[in-house]
C-alpha cells in the first residue's frame, strides 16, 4: 500500500518542541507495517463506538481479526483506585476509560468474539480484578453486560488451574530477560487488543500500546518482595526492584537476566522490559485514546501534570506502527532516541521493538488512514504546564 504522507510531512505537520533534531532511520533488515486509523471523537458514549467501528472498517474489518477467537483486552489501569487529576474520574485523565472497554466488548461480540476477557495486573492484592474496579468506582457490569461471555481477569493472581504461569521466550533473545512468566490467561489468548490512554511517561517517555504492555508482567514473579525460590502466591508491591532499578532478579523458578551487569538505570531497563513484552505476546489490535487525557506524565504530579482534551483516537494492528503515528499525533518525533524529546532521559521503546522486528516506527512506510496526522496533532509539551523540571517514574508504575 502506498504511503498516504512522507516523512517530512509527517512531521512538519507534528511541529512542536525538539522535532528540530531528526535522525535519519539506521540501516536494518524489513520489519513489517500496517496501516494506522485516526479519528476524531469528543464524547466516551454512542460517537466513541461509531469511530472506533468506522476505524475498524477502515483497518479491513474486526469481524476477519476476531470471529470465533478468544479476545484479550488489556486495559491501563496504572497507580492506585484513589489516584486523581483535578478531582476528575480516573477515566477521563489516566485510565482506559470504562465506556470504551464496555464499547469495544459490544463491538467484538458484534464481530463474532467466541469469548472476550478484560484483563490488567491491577494494584490490589489479593482481590479479583472486579474489586479493583469497585473501589475505584466502576461498575464492572458495565463490561460484564456489553455481551456474553465477558471474563475479568487479574493477571497480576496466579492464573486459576494446574499451570498459573507459561514462558514466553522474547525473539532474537532479547536485551535484558530471554523470556517471561506470565499468566497463563495470555497463553490461551487467540488476539490480544492492547487499550491504552495516550499520555506521556517519567520513565519511558510515552504511554502508548507498547508502554501497556508493562502490566502484563506479574507482580508474583516481577514485583517488589517476591520469594527467592517460587513465585509469591499473592501478588505485593510494584515492579522497582526487577523492573526499574535491577536490584535483584526474578525467584529461581523463572528465568534470570542475560547480563547482570548491563545498566541498573530505569531509562535503560523499563524500555527495553516493555520492548520485550510486546515482542513475545504479540499485540494484534491497538487502540490508544485521547479524548481527554493529561500532558506531563503518566499519573497526576503537582505543578507538572494538567488535564486536556486532544478528542483523537488511534487504531492499528500493528502497535509499532500505531505508536509511531500517535508520537506524531503528540508531536514527537517516532525516529528520535535518548536525549531528544519525549526520551529526554531514556532510550526510544519504538526503536528498540522495531529492533526486535515488531514493527516499523519509519512514518515513510506506514499508511494513514482517516484524519491525516497534520489535522490531528495536538503537540503535549505546547498544551502541558511548564516544564520545570524531570518527570521520574512511579514505582511500579
């Protein structure tokens, strides 16, 4: 298919802060591609569901992706139930929106879904994922009645049955961990859908599909406090220790890093963790939200973090793809690495799955379907509050 824009288009229509400083795309072998679907939409009702089925058209249609199949949605549901930005809903500024779960659960079901299961490594220990939304003030009936045969999963539990947790081995071996335990709810995934809020992060510089990713790792196995030997049996604390700073290693039962003395440093490790992820548990359907959203981070800091309303969404099938074009719709640069915004103190997650052969982040070879990226850019830094100074990570976040 040919490229609706080039790159320069591309992004002389993100403009913005540090796009000034483009890096020509290394030499590597072919990755793969996939058109990439933008559209507009103010409201989480009835336009929410109309936009993302006319994206889902536009993409070849859902009902070829997800007839008769088992569907995983991985929601983001980041921090804690209490966490808010200007007293608004968790929905509206960090979290997937419940609205938007309940419309994709209508649609799927539509397409001929055999069965879906919302799924996230929620922060509460030991309760079921639908605890987790009741503190936080959801109704998970708002999932659970969008169809039949709609299953909340906590993936951060060992997984009900004799085998909680299956290895997912990382292609070409991976930077930090060869493979990863996780729920054993992933195996028996037919399509996984990755649900993110688009906003920007302390540590990995963005929140988009890829960055989802991130909660998919069990906090039995990666978390903070785990045993020695043997997975915890209940899940406590974030993912600091292994995930973050590389203070220790996994238990035993699961495999150790590649290189223990790589760097110990967050915006080395977090990357190339989610890097990691997206390219063993492979994301067949992206959609990342902004009909409202928050600049500055990933969750709500004084004096940094500010509540917006971009009214975009972004679909694909391919998340390399698609958080390349939502880089752009941010007013980034999905070429740009360390030391270039929004990867002002860490390494570009695009780049590092690209190089594991996920996808293409080069805006030269993807396709863009619906609004062009020039109409639909709403650039983070030019709206957010002033930057005053470097966003850090959350523990566990």
């Amino acid at each position: 298919m040919k490229p609706q824009i080039n790159r320069r288009e591309f992004m002389a229509a993100a403009g913005g802060a540090g796009l000034g400083l483009f890096q020509a795309a290394p030499t590597r072998a072919a990755v793969a591609t996939a058109p990439v679907a933008i559209a507009r939409c103010r409201s989480y009702g009835p336009e929410y569901v109309a936009a993302t089925e006319k994206m889902f058209d536009q993409l070849g249609g859902l009902g070829r992706l997800v007839k008769g199949k088992t569907v995983t949605i991985k929601i983001n549901l980041t921090g804690n139930e209490n966490t808010r930005q200007d007293n608004l809903p968790a929905g509206r500024t960090i979290w997937t929106n419940p609205h938007t779960v309940g419309g994709v659960i209508h649609l799927l079901d539509k397409a001929g879904a055999r069965r879906i299961r919302v799924v996230e490594g929620a922060w509460a220990w030991p309760a079921s994922l639908e605890e987790f939304m009741y503190k936080a003030g959801w109704d998970p009936k708002l999932l659970t009645g969008a169809a039949p045969r709609v299953e909340l999963v906590n993936t951060n539990m060992p997984y009900a049955g004799k085998r909680p947790y299956t290895r997912f081995p990382v292609p070409h071996g991976g930077h930090l961990f060869p493979a990863y335990d996780l729920s054993t709810a992933y195996a028996e995934s037919d399509v996984l859908v990755s649900m993110a809020k688009m906003k920007e992060h302390g540590t990995a510089g963005v929140t988009l599909s890829i960055k989802n990713c991130f909660g998919i790792s069990p906090t039995t196995i990666y978390g903070d406090r785990v045993p020695l030997d043997e997975p915890a049996p209940i899940p406590y604390g974030g993912r600091n220790s292994i995930g973050h700073n590389g203070s220790r290693q996994p238990p035993k039962s699961s495999l150790p890093e590649k290189d223990p003395k790589s760097p110990r440093q967050p915006g080395y490790r977090i990357p190339r963790f989610i890097a990691h992820l997206a390219a063993a548990v492979p994301i067949h359907l992206t959609l990342v939200e902004a009909v409202e959203t928050i600049t500055g981070a990933e969750l709500p800091r004084p004096n940094l973090t500010k509540f917006v309303s971009p009214g975009i969404i972004i679909a694909g099938t391919n998340c390399v793809t698609t958080d390349a074009v939502g880089m752009a719709v941010m007013g980034f640069d999905p070429m740009a690495d360390r030391g270039t915004p929004p990867f002002e103190t860490c390494d570009n997650t695009v780049r590092l799955a690209e190089e594991l052969g996920v996808g293409t982040r080069d805006p030269r070879q993807i396709e863009v379907l619906g609004v062009p990226v020039r109409e639909a850019v709403f650039n983070f830094r030019e709206h957010g509050a002033p930057r005053t100074r470097t966003s850090g990570g959350r523990k566990g976040s």
